[in-house]
C-alpha cells in the first residue's frame, strides 16, 4: 500500500503568519490522466471534517484562497497564507490513486 | 445540502460486533460511493471500505475478514457491521460520500465507539 509521511506532528505559529504542512508519498501519485491523486482536510473539533484541496492543487468550492496546494509525483505541500484564529486544526492528507486508500498520520495547527 | 450523520451504540463488549448506520439526506445514496473512515486515538485516520451506487463494495484488506458494509436504499442510509472488535477497534467512525473527482467531499460529525468490557 502507498504510505503518505507527514513529517511534522505539531507546528506552532502565530495568527497572520505563514505556514506550509508536507505530505511525502511511498509512491508517485500521478495517474495517466495527468492528476494527482492527493487531497487535503482540515478538522476541527464540533466541525465536520472539510475537505480543502483535490487533486494536490485544486481548491474546493468555497475554501478561502489563503489555502494553496501544491506539489507533483510524491511531494506535496499544503500553504495557508495570512492563518486565521480558525485555522487552528489537524490537516490530513489522502491519497486515491490506489486501493487501500491511505491518510498521512496528520499536522496539527497550533498557537504559538 | 448534503447531510450525513452516524448512529449506533457508543460502548460495544470485545469480541462482539460493532454496527453503526450512516443516514444521508439532501442526496440519494444509489449515486457515487459511500464509505467509512475511523479515527483512532492518537489521531491515526484509517479509510475502511465503500459501497457503491450500485450496491458493490470495497474494503480495507486490513479488515477484509471482519468488515461489511450494506444498504437500505428505501431508507437512504448505509450500514457498517466490524466483527471480532477489539479494544484496538475503539475510535471515531465516520462516514463520508466518495466522488473519484472529490473523494469524502461530505462527512458526517463521528461516533466514538469505545471497545470494552
């Protein structure tokens, strides 16, 4: 099965600031068609868990534009510009390319 | 808007079956894959099989043994049934609508189901 590594359990920072999460993957996750098959979510505690980014780099419908994807074959990186007080979470990344599906152990957003 | 929410019982006796039923509104479960995904403490997220809008299913080979995922389409809600829980299988079970262009595009809140005697 592909193994997705995100590295940082924690990162702390502070409102306003920048911040990037990775997520490196056992194997490319591109498929013929050109995509990536790597999507990000955001939860936080009392919400249900929303998904962000499709595709390493497409943003969902409704996502504010601070949250960007970015990334090819087996790297990926999930920036949010400018945190919010509510961007406070844990965020997972996904992959579909192939059965099992696997998640990343997860990064959770703290305050510093 | 699309809704889902889980139910079922919070406390489940080890070596007993856990079952949990997923009820969708705002859109028909015979369309795209429905699936279930656990959290375990610690936060490790496990996807743990689908079923299909046409009643085919896939599942974690992890759990290939002990898991099956079925379906009421009157009722448009879908069901999860673990055998042989143990006190590993306690965690937050969720269930979320899979679409291969936005895969878990919508969830439901959770259900913590603890594993004990």
């Amino acid at each position: 099965q592909i193994t997705l590594t995100q590295q940082a359990e924690s990162l702390w920072i502070s409102p306003g600031e920048r911040v990037s999460i990775t997520c490196r993957a056992s194997q490319s996750l591109l498929y013929t068609d050109g995509k990536h098959y790597l999507s990000w979510y955001q939860q936080r505690p009392g919400q249900t868990t929303k998904a962000l980014i499709y595709h390493a780099s497409v943003r969902t419908d409704g996502v504010p534009t601070r949250f960007i994807g970015s990334g090819s074959g087996t790297e990926f990186t999930l920036s949010i510009e400018h945190v919010q007080p509510e961007d406070f979470a844990i965020y997972y990344c996904l992959q579909t390319l192939k059965s099992p599906l696997t998640f990343g152990s997860g990064t959770k957003l703290e305050i510093k | 808007e699309v809704q889902l929410q889980e139910s079922g019982p919070g406390l489940v006796k080890p070596s007993q079956s856990l079952s949990l039923t997923c009820s969708v509104t705002g859109y028909s479960i015979t369309s795209n894959y429905w699936g279930w995904i656990r959290k375990f403490p610690g936060n490790k997220m496990e996807w743990m099989g689908y079923i299909s809008y046409s009643g085919s299913t896939s599942y974690n080979p992890s759990l290939k043994s002990r898991i099956s995922i079925t379906r009421d389409t009157s009722k448009n809600q879908f069901f999860l049934q673990l055998n042989s829980v143990t006190t590993e299988d306690t965690a937050t079970y969720y269930c979320a609508r899979y679409r291969v262009a936005t895969p878990f595009d919508y969830w439901g809140q959770g259900v913590m189901v603890t594993v004990s005697s």
